[in-house]
C-alpha cells in the first residue's frame, strides 16, 4: 500500500531570528545528542515546537523532524513519514521497510509490529552518523495502540545512534519510561522548564516585539500570565494597540485560560474586518494552503495574506514553501468564534471544504468537515457508499466512531449503515450486539424488498455461528440467505460466498464429504477466494495434515502480495490453525510459536474469540512440550474459558474443557478430568459439532486408560472410533484405533489386538502419520516406550511384521523379546524422584535402601561397573561372602522397582549384565534431570542473543532444586557429580545475573546474585553485580555494605583480598557522590 507523503509535515518550522534564547533551557537541551529518548511535554501555548526548532537551528544539528497530524494515528502513514523525514538527511534510508510497507494491508498484527520495528533499528545502525528524529504533536496519536507498541519496542533495543525526540501535550505512559530515567537514558522537559522567568519575559517583549515595559507592569503581566508564553505573545500584541495594560487589571482574577479567551479576543478584535474575515474562515482548516482558499474560501492569492500574518506574530506558522498552520489554541478559539458569530457561514463553509475533499476521493476528510457541522445525512451516504472499504481496510476504530455519532433515525434511513455496525461488533466479538444491529438490518430491507440486504444480514447472522461453531443454529439462516440472495439482483460472486459458508458449516457439523462437495462447486462458480480458510480447515477435520499446510502457506504467500482484508476471522486464523496441526503432529515449539503470535493477534485486532483461541492453543502446545509445566498449560485454559465466559460463548468452553480433560487425566486426577470431559461433551453434541465431540470422546477415553478405567476407556473409544468414521477424519480413525489396541494388549484379547493393530499400522502407513512414533503429540502416548512391546508383539505375531520391525529400528529399539513399556525420568537435584512412565515411584516401593543407593551409583557412573568395584563401593567394611550376599539383594530389590510386571525368568531391561560388569542399558531411554540440566546451562553459556540467553538459562537454572543427590551428601563416590553440577549453576546463574544488568532488570540481577551466594559464599563476581545494582538503584550504603561483606567472607574463607575489578568498582561508588552533585547543580 503506497501511502502520499505531504511533505510539509516534514519541514522544522521556521522560527524568527529576534525569538529569545533562555539559557537553562539550552543547557538541558543540550544533552538530547546524548541521550537516546528526550520527551518535552506540556500544556499547548508552552512554546514546546518553538523551542526544539530554535534549538536545532543554533546547534546546527540536522534532525527529522515530523509535525504529527490526527490522521496518521496507523502505523503504516506513522512509519511511511518517519521513514521520509530521515531521508531529508539519509536520502536512501529504509529502503526496505518502505518497499515492506508498500506490501502490507491497512491493519496490523502483533509479529508485522515486532517486524517493522526490527526492520527500522537495522536500517538505523547501518547509518554511521546519528540521527536525531523529533516526532512533534505526539498528542495526536497517543491513543493508537499499534504506534504505541511500535515505539515501546523500539526503545526496548534502541539503537546507539538514534536520539527520539517527543514532542506532546501530554507524557506518555510507556512502560520503560521510569527504567530510562533511572538509568540516565531519558531527558523529560516539562512544563516547570518552559514556563518564563520575569527576565526571561522582559527580553522577550524587548527582542521580538520592541517594547519597554516598567518594571510594576512587568510583575503583574508575570503574576497574571504564570510564564505562559502565549499569554504574553498576546499581551504583547495588545499594548501597540491600546498604549497601556492597566486593562488587564480587571482581570488578575481570571483563570490562565479565561485569560487566553480574553486576550485573544483583544487581539483579534483590533485587527481589521478583511482579516478578522480571513482568519476566521481559515480557521475551519487544518492545514492552509492556496488552492484550498482559492476554491473553498474564494480569496485568491492567498499566500501573501498568510506571509503577513505569519510576520505580524498572529500565531501562524509556516510548515513548507506555501503551507501555514495556525497554534493549536488561536485556531481553536478562532473556530468556535467564527461558529457562534456566523454559524450560517461557518456551515457552508465545512460542507464546501467535505465537498472539496469528496472530489477528491479523500472520504475520511470530508467525513471530518460534515462531523463538525453535524451533516448525518452526508456522513450517512458516504458511509453508505464507501463503509465497507473501511471495513475491509480493518479501519473498524474509525468507521465505529463514525457509526456511533450518527443518530437512530438516519441509520434507519441509510440501513446498511446498521450491517456496518453489526460487522464491527462481529468482529470484535460483541455477538450479542451484533445479532441485534443484523436483526435491524434485515427488518429495514425487509420493508424495501431489498433482498441483497435481507441476504447480508441473514448471513451476518449465520456467520455469528459459524464464528463460534454452532453448526445447528446456522444451518437454517444459511439456507434463508441463499434463498433471498437468489431473489435479489446480484453477482454470481455474492451467491459463491454463500455456498463457501455452506461447506464451513457442513464441516462444522462433521460432515466432510458434503462439505467438500460444496466446496468445490464454490470454487467451480467463481475463481476469487474467499479468506476463511474453509479448505484447510477440511483438510484438519480429515487428516490430511500435509495439504492443510500446504494450503494455509500458499495463502499467506498470497494474500501478502494482495492488500487483502486483516479482519479478525476467528477460529479460522491461518496461525491458529496451523498451531492446532502442529499440536496434533508432535511439534510443539512450533505450535507454542503460533499460539503466541495468535494471542497477541488478538490483542492487537481487538477480538478476544481469537485471543482465546490462541490461549486453547498454547495450553495443547505447552502440555505436549513439557510434563513439568502441567500447571502452565491449565492456566492457558482457563484463561480461554475466562474470556470465553466474559463473551458469553460457550460453545468456545468445549475445546479449553478438553484440553483440561486430558491434562487431569495423565495427571492422574480422574474426577476432574471426566468432568471437564462431560462439561465439554454437553456443549458440542449441543450445537452438533460432531468432530469435537469425537476429539472430546476421545479425551475422555484416553483418561480412562491412564487411570486404570479399562471398561469405561473400551465404551469411550468404540464410540470414538464410530464419530470418526462418521467425520471421515482418519487422524482420528488412526489415534483410536491404537488406544482400543492398547487396551486389548494389555486384557491379552490376542484376537482384537491383532485386528485393531492391524488397521492402526496400515493407517499410518497409508496417511503418513509415522510421526506418531517420534513426537509426543495431544492424542499419543505421554511417553512412547508404551508403544514398543506393541510393536515386538506385532513382529513375532506376523502383525505388519516387517513395517514393525522398521518402526522399531528407526527408535532405537532393535533385537529385544521383551520390553516394559515405558522410560524413566529421574530428579536427581534437590530430591531424588523416579518416575515409571507417569507414575512415580513411592518411597514405600524402595523396600531395600541399598537397592536405591545401587541405582544412584548407576545414574552417577553412567557406564558399566564391574562387580567388585561396586562392593568396594557400596559395601567396603563387609567380607566378599556378605558383601556379594547383600548385592544380590539389593540388585533384586532394584530390578523389582524398576520392573514391577516383570514375567518371572525374563530378562531384565533397564539394569543389565556383561560378564562381571553390571550398569543402565543404553537402550533403555531414561531422563535425568542431570542431563537436561546441563544441556541448558551449556547452551546457555554458548548463546550471545540476550533474548535466547535469557530463555534457555532459565530453563535450565529452573531444573536445579537443590544440590544432587543430597542424601548421599558425605559419600566420595557422587563429590564430583554434585560439584561439577553446582559449578554449572553458579555460572549459568552469573551469566542470568549479567544479562539481566544488561536489560537494566536489576532487582532479577539481584535476586539470581543471591542464590549464587547462598551455594557459594566466595564467588566474587556476585558481589561485583550485586555493588553494581544497588549503584545503578541510587542505594549507595547497600553496595558498600556488599563490598564489605565481601572483604570479610574472602578474608575468613580463603586469607584473600577482593579482586582489582571487585576494588575498582567500589572506589567508583565512593566517587560517584561527588558527580552527582555535579550534575544535579542547575
């Protein structure tokens, strides 16, 4: 999307050589190349523009400056005029977030912000020279969430060379503002620093407009005016007209804005009629140009009226070679003026200035002139004719402040206008709204024979169901709206969309087949496309994972390319979607990627259906990523089921309550679990989504098998299988037919085995869903060793023997007769846990302590140990007969723990024998926390990207509860294990700390700086960073106290001084106080 640039939003204004210097204000200004954010806010009249374009000029600085109007409040014109305006210094600056731009559509989600922003900061660093970029007038856009975001982000990384200047009436609320200025990043100008002193007001009146005042008067005007500069510009403008002040006597008692109207008044009414004429009727414009007063005004040759006023000081200002605009208050007390003294004049006048525009084609300008003038029937008709691109455009904050300002009866009137209306709440989630401004719609095109309309609204209506899917309720609509678009005059295109929502609620409805018929007779009739998805979300409901993706990706290369529509869609977001089947396939990362940015889609968009969506979602990606964040994904549901209730939808409760379902189950909480089940169940037979209830069976069948439920899994999944098949979904088919064979393995139904086994790997095999074997995903097997002694059952049976065998080998799993069906995950750090698939093991079932310690020695060695060794070990103080006695026993008690249905004579798995030498399998797939710990921390350590730093350390640091194996604290054989483990942890928590300075998160910093203290009372770099935070916090006897404390503890533990470094930064403390009060000094 090319946007036009007026390039006189670009230029500083030009400011008059006679305008006063103040020196203290200099002096703080002074410091805006040093500092990366200045913000000057204040009241309008302070003199804020004035003052930075003084500034610039003396210092001979070369900034980009932008004059921010009200309707750049999108990031897309915000950023297109950024962009330019560097240009006047960089003439070949961003390039490619400007080319980026021109392919983007008019609404902004959250990833596209991260990605402008991204785009911007390395555009900046790879000028060599600063850029010093003054956004002025920031009020005007305070209220755009998108720039707002845009601009947090950007100070977040701010680049070394880029010094943000704002410019604004009022100081914004960004959240790094307080870290800024603590840290010395930030200088804040406010009104305190632009108000005069008497001084500074005499030289005012003397330099710029020659007047000697007395000192009595001077301390009046000064006690009236408060240092209010366009006060003062007033009264200075008086006193050559009425010789004297004594006048402003009578009004000491005025507030400083009475005084303005005042004062303004007195100035305007000397001047003569022509221009007390000119300015009034100009005052209507927001930026004044000739060919706008040639045409709207009458008056030609304009230009050298404005340059006379703009050398009179009338509060006119020049933004580009023939572009004027007046102060922000002169205009406003011009405008009302010219309302109350001529409001036939002032009305005619905006309706020529809207039809000037609308000749144009500039809609939203002329909307703005008939809002002044209150012309609801122009605005309707516009709106009438052009709304729809606004919805289209995603402008639905504009087009819904439009809507709202026009009254009842023209809405009537101009009846699309309440479709418009009932789109917005649509797609803001507002259903019930939305149905009641629909209803309206229909009941005014009813009353025309306006069949089109009738058809719209019957379908807006539809769509509210299709939205939060609820097949039953918008078959019927659906069918209405056919039939009245059939009868209306219109495109084969408007009947097309129809049938593409027909086939979407043949496919809510679980009915694929038909759905796809519909489908492809849409697709048939007409070659547009229409943006919701339907055909990947077909693809979902039937297990065709691969073309879903293949689709949903081609679209988004497509759409890019087309400007098209960003309106919310739902639950038919491409990212929501493709979270969903990368949850279904086992990729977990890349689900929680694409529930994150659906999350924050929603946000963005305004449409909480879609931020729950993306909540859903993320609690699918998280509980599959990791089974010690169980807790992490039940709040990502019930914050879906949160917004979902606030929304009154609660059909969105079933796919959350499913969620829940399946995580209470493998969590072993079996009531909870089938009530969420049941909860789920009730909402989706409700509105007969036939595939949800067959996911939500599922679920419930699944719980039923983790908590020894056989009878009642059996029922759940049989009539899982049969929704399925009724869905035509083989994804499904496959997963159930697999627990039913799980069930039947584990009774010893040798015959239903076979036969349910059997379609189980033929479907995989046909529909490439071997990922199941690899990929822990919603539906499979927390833990896939369950799936192996299936397959060595499958491979001596004959049971796709050879496919078995395959699958076997491709995990590692090769050569065995038997197998226990499950790993172990050991926690080893803080407490020693062991759990057997997803139950764990009870310190009751460790009948032989040296059983336990036996297999600790296993886990610590990590390798084959010979026999003897192990009794030197474990039993040093015992002759070889009892020793060798008590081992036997010991190793018994271990495999008994390990292997409790272990057959009788079968060989053990997990603790094997070579001659002598006895240890852990390799083949046997066994977690330790130790392993994942160190992983972390090494990456960690590797990594440089603050952010990826961050994320893994905390990972890792998060697995280290406490030192390992500390009932085995005073034994030789696990000192180094436990040693090597801590030295990990104190430099992946140094590391954490050292970052998080960075990041300027000192209280993080601190807190990690203690915990290292607390496992080690000598690790000096602690007390470095901890004398550091409290600096940087302005707690000076805080960081003193730490470097005494850390002279203490090396002199008690080691005979050592502190470190140079460690010395260094505490003299800088102690020198600090000084600088300090060097530079508060005014």
């Amino acid at each position: 999307m090319k946007l036009p640039i007026i390039q006189t939003k670009l230029r500083i204004p030009v400011v008059k050589d006679e305008f006063i210097r103040r020196a203290k204000l200099t002096r703080k200004m002074k410091k805006i190349p040093e500092h990366p954010l200045t913000i000057i806010h204040s009241g309008a009249g302070f003199g804020k523009s004035t003052a930075l374009a003084l500034f610039m000029r003396d210092e001979k600085i070369a900034g980009c400056w932008y004059s921010i109007s009200s309707m750049d409040d999108d990031i897309l014109p915000f950023l297109s005029y950024i962009i330019h305006s560097i240009r006047g210094c960089v003439p070949d600056f961003g390039q490619e977030i400007a080319a980026y731009i021109e392919t983007m559509d008019r609404y902004i989600r959250e990833e596209d912000i991260s990605y402008l922003c991204s785009l911007f900061i390395n555009e900046v660093l790879e000028v060599n020279d600063d850029i010093t970029l003054i956004l002025d007038d920031y009020h005007q856009i305070e209220h755009s969430y998108t720039i707002n975001s845009w601009i947090e982000k950007l100070l977040e990384h701010i680049p070394a060379n880029l010094h943000l200047v704002i410019s604004s009436r009022s100081r914004p609320s960004w959240k790094r503002l307080t870290k800024m200025r603590v840290n010395g990043q930030l200088i804040e100008i406010s009104r305190e620093d632009l108000v005069l002193t008497i001084d500074e007001m005499e030289l005012l009146l003397s330099d710029l407009y020659s007047l000697e005042v007395e000192p009595a008067h001077l301390q009046m005007i000064y006690q009236l005016t408060e240092g209010w500069i366009i006060a003062l510009c007033m009264i200075a403008q008086q006193i050559p007209l009425t010789g004297d002040i004594s006048a402003l006597v009578e009004h000491s008692s005025y507030s400083l804005q009475d005084l303005f109207d005042y004062l303004v008044m007195e100035v305007f009414s000397k001047q003569p009629p022509m221009i007390q004429q000119f300015l009034e009727q100009t005052s209507i414009l927001d930026v004044i140009e000739e060919e706008l007063c040639d045409e709207v005004i009458g008056i030609v040759g304009a230009s050298s009226m404005l340059e006379q006023l703009k050398e009179r000081n009338l509060f006119i200002q020049k933004i580009g070679r023939n572009h004027y605009r007046y102060h922000a208050l002169f205009k406003e007390f011009l405008e009302n003026a010219f309302k109350k003294n001529n409001p036939h004049n002032y009305s005619a006048l905006h309706e020529k200035c809207a039809r000037f525009y609308e000749k144009r084609l500039m809609w939203e300008e002329a909307l703005y002139h008939y809002k002044k003038i209150k012309h609801f029937k122009a605005m309707a008709s516009i709106l009438q004719e052009h709304g729809s691109n606004m919805l289209e455009g995603g402008k639905l904050k504009s087009l819904s402040d439009q809507l709202m300002f026009i009254p009842v009866s023209e809405l009537d009137s101009y009846y699309h206008l309440w479709f418009l209306k009932a789109e917005v709440h649509r797609y803001r989630s507002q259903y019930q709204e939305a149905e009641e401004c629909y209803e309206r719609t229909f009941i005014a095109a009813k009353k025309r024979n306006d069949f089109l309309e009738m058809s719209k609204a019957l379908e807006g209506k539809a769509k509210i169901y299709l939205d939060t899917i609820q097949p039953h309720h918008a078959e019927k609509l659906l069918y209405e709206a056919i039939e009245a678009r059939e009868k209306s005059i219109s495109s084969e295109e408007e009947k097309v969309k129809l049938y593409y929502l027909l086939a979407e609620n043949l496919l809510n409805s679980g009915k694929a087949f038909h759905a796809e018929k519909w489908l492809k007779k849409a697709k048939e009739a007409s070659t547009a496309l229409l943006d919701v998805n339907i055909e990947a979300r077909l693809y979902l409901r039937t297990g065709r994972f691969e073309e879903a993706k293949k689709f949903l990706f081609s679209q988004k290369e497509k759409l890019s390319t087309k400007n098209s529509s960003a309106l919310p869609k739902s639950h038919r977001e491409t990212d929501l979607i493709l979270s969903l089947i990368e949850a279904f396939t086992g990729e977990g990362i890349k689900a929680k990627e694409l529930a994150q940015a659906s999350i924050q889609q929603g946000i963005s968009l305004r449409a909480p259906f879609v931020e729950a969506c993306g909540w859903i979602r993320m609690g699918h990606a998280v509980q599959i990523l990791n089974k010690y964040e169980s807790d992490l994904a039940e709040q990502c549901y019930n914050t879906a089921l949160d917004i979902m209730g606030n929304l009154n939808v609660d059909r969105g409760k079933a796919e959350p309550l499913m969620g829940l379902c399946i995580l209470y189950g493998t969590r072993g909480e079996y009531e909870r679990a089938m009530e969420a089940g049941t909860k789920a169940l009730q909402e989706t037979e409700k509105v007969q989504d036939i595939w949800l209830s067959a996911l939500i069976s599922l679920c419930m069948g699944i719980t039923c098998i983790y908590n020894e439920r056989i009878n009642k899994g059996l029922y759940y999944l049989e009539k899982t299988r049969g929704l399925f098949v009724q869905c035509e979904d083989r994804y499904g088919q496959m997963i159930s037919n697999f627990w039913l064979a799980y069930i039947y393995f584990t009774e010893k139904d040798q015959e239903w085995f076979r036969v349910t086994m059997d379609t189980f790997l033929a479907m995989v095999q046909i529909d490439d869903f071997e990922f199941f074997f690899h990929k822990v995903s919603v539906y499979s097997p927390r833990d896939l060793q369950l799936v192996v002694p299936m397959l060595i059952e499958c491979a001596k049976e004959n049971i796709q023997s050879s496919y078995a065998v395959k699958i076997l080998h491709d995990m590692g799993v090769t050569g065995l007769d038997s197998h226990p069906g499950y790993s172990i995950t050991v926690q080893t750090l803080g407490q020693f846990k062991v759990w057997l698939g997803e139950k764990e093991v009870g310190e009751k079932n460790w009948q032989r302590e040296k059983g336990k310690e036996l297999f600790q020695l296993f886990l610590t060695m990590n390798e084959l140990i010979s026999k003897e060794e192990i009794l030197q070990i474990l039993w040093p103080s015992q002759d070889k007969k009892s020793a060798d006695r008590d081992f036997k026993v010991a190793l018994n008690s271990l495999h008994h723990v390990l292997e409790p249905m272990r057959k009788a004579r079968a060989a053990p798995f997990f603790i094997i024998r070579e001659g002598m030498f006895y240890g852990l399998n390799p083949h046997a797939k066994i977690e330790l926390d130790t392993t994942q710990f160190q992983e972390w921390i090494q990456n960690g350590l590797r990594e440089s990207s603050h952010e990826k730093v961050i994320s893994v350390l905390e990972k890792g640091l998060k697995l280290y509860h406490g030192e390992y194996l500390p009932e085995r604290r005073y034994d030789d054989w696990c000192i180094s294990k436990r040693e090597s483990m801590l030295v990990y942890f104190l430099r992946g928590a140094e590391k954490m700390a050292q970052f998080m300075v960075r990041k300027e998160n000192y209280d993080q910093a601190i807190y990690w700086c203690e915990k290292i203290l607390k496992r080690d009372r000598t690790w000096e770099e602690a007390y470095r960073l901890l004398m550091y935070c409290y600096y940087r916090k302005n707690n000076r006897p805080q960081a003193m106290r730490w470097y005494q404390k850390c002279q203490v503890v090396l002199e008690e533990e080691l005979g050592v001084t502190p470190l140079e470094p460690t010395k260094q930064m505490y003299n800088m403390i102690i020198e600090s106080e000084n600088y300090i009060n060097q530079i508060e000094q005014p």
